[in-house]
C-alpha cells in the first residue's frame, strides 16, 4: 500500500510574523521557512505505518516553486521513500490544491492521502475535507488517534465535546491534530541520503488543473498594538471601569 502525504512550506512556527510596508503580504525574503507543523506529524504517522509492515512506500507531495523542494528534501530525509513537487508559483486556494492532489491520487491510486489538518499560515482547514469529497472516499479529519485494521482505519478524533472515535473504509483521506505523535528529529546521515531519492517536478499545467482563483487578498495588516493594563483596588472599580469602556 502507498500513503500520499501532502506537505506544505511555511514561516517557521517560531519566527515572528511581520506583515510587507506595502501592505502587500507577509515578509519572507531572510526569513526561516518549514514544514508545515501539522503536515510534519502527518508524515511522521505515515512513516510509522510503514515501519509496522502496514504501507510500502511514503511518498511526500507538495504544490509550489522550486523553494518548496527544501521542504520536500527534509520530508525525505525523515525518511519519505520519494517526492512530488506540482510546480507553479501561483498563489492557488484549497481547492484548486485538492483537484491537483486528486489527479496525483488518480495516477498513484494510493491506500491512503494524510494531510495536516491546516497549515499555520492561512489556517483554512479545507483541503483534505475538499479532496476526499472529489475523490469520492470516506474522510476522518482533526485525528489525534490512528490504527489501520486491514482495510479499514480507526480514528480517534478531537471534537468540541471531546474525543470521538470512528471507523472509515480504505482508500481514505486523513487529517490529523497535533497530538496525534512528535514528529522525529532528522539526523545529518539522513540529509545526505535524501539527496539521492527521487523527487519528480510535475508542472501544475500539465496535470490539467486550472489555476483561477476566485478569492483574492487585497490588503494585509497586522493586528493592532495590545493596550497597557491597568490595576484596580477593587470589585466595584473593575465594574465601574468595565461601564466606562461600554463593555458590561
């Protein structure tokens, strides 16, 4: 069995976003870049199904230019068996992403497709639901528990009331949460080796997927300045400061 792992480049979880003067975007020219944190624990889960006997091949795929390769080198040196980048240096929305991993699945016809269930930067959480839905296969999303049985896998996953568990038939399409594993730390020995798997560049025209996007961002700013707190002696001045601020 294949797993299809789509991975995804962001500013690393730990820098300090910073919006472009211009309005025109998020800074990222000097700015460190990474995988996608929910993608990353996707793949670690899909890793350790391989490593059980349960999958042959891990294959990590990502959309994006060429700067997304450094993602897909790292997605093989944890241990990924080859890469697929859907080249194109458009900005490209859910689902327009979906029906291109669609036509990847169409082509490996994969057991299995593990998603992060959002990426960090626009936190849309709509690929994998979009994909399994075009796909036609059964999805379970926000996975903080998975165990394959055959052709079947059971999922355990976070809800607002708490934890739900449900069984879904394979092929399926999973996404995860971030307490489903920690993801493994790459080793120098392993950086060296992935430059030696294969890592096909398949350009986004030729997999026949219109590029339209029909939501398009304007303007970004960041969030307002935090104002200074004040001490209060007691109840009553919380109150009366509450009644001030036209909040109670």
């Amino acid at each position: 069995m294949k797993i299809m792992v789509g991975i995804k480049r962001v500013v690393d979880f730990n820098v300090r976003i910073r919006v472009k003067s211009d309005g025109s975007g998020v800074e990222t020219e000097g700015v460190k870049m990474s995988i996608n944190p929910f993608d990353e624990i996707a793949l670690e889960q899909a890793l350790r199904i391989r490593e059980a006997g349960q999958a042959d091949e891990v294959i990590v795929v990502s959309v994006g230019g060429n700067e997304c390769q450094q993602q897909l080198r790292t997605g093989l040196a944890m241990g990924a068996d080859r890469a697929i980048q859907v080249d194109t240096t458009e900005n490209l929305q859910p689902l327009t992403i979906a029906r291109a991993f669609l036509k990847l699945v169409e082509k490996e016809q994969p057991g299995l497709v593990i998603l992060g269930k959002q990426a960090i930067d626009n936190d849309n959480s709509q690929t994998g639901q979009m994909l399994a839905t075009l796909w036609g296969r059964p999805q379970a999303t926000f996975a903080s528990g998975l165990e394959l049985n055959g052709n079947t896998a059971t999922v355990i996953r976070e809800v607002d009331a708490g934890l739900e568990t449900i069984e879904v038939d394979l092929p399926a399409v999973i996404t995860v949460d971030l307490r489903l594993n920690e993801p493994r730390f790459v080793k120098l020995p392993d950086i060296m080796k992935a430059k030696r798997k294969p890592l096909d560049v398949i350009p986004m025209a030729e997999l026949g997927v219109s590029s339209e996007n029909d939501l398009q961002f304007t303007h970004h700013a960041p969030p307002p300045v935090r104002e200074k707190g004040i001490m209060v002696e007691d109840v009553a001045q919380l109150v009366a400061e509450l009644k001030n601020r036209g909040l109670v």
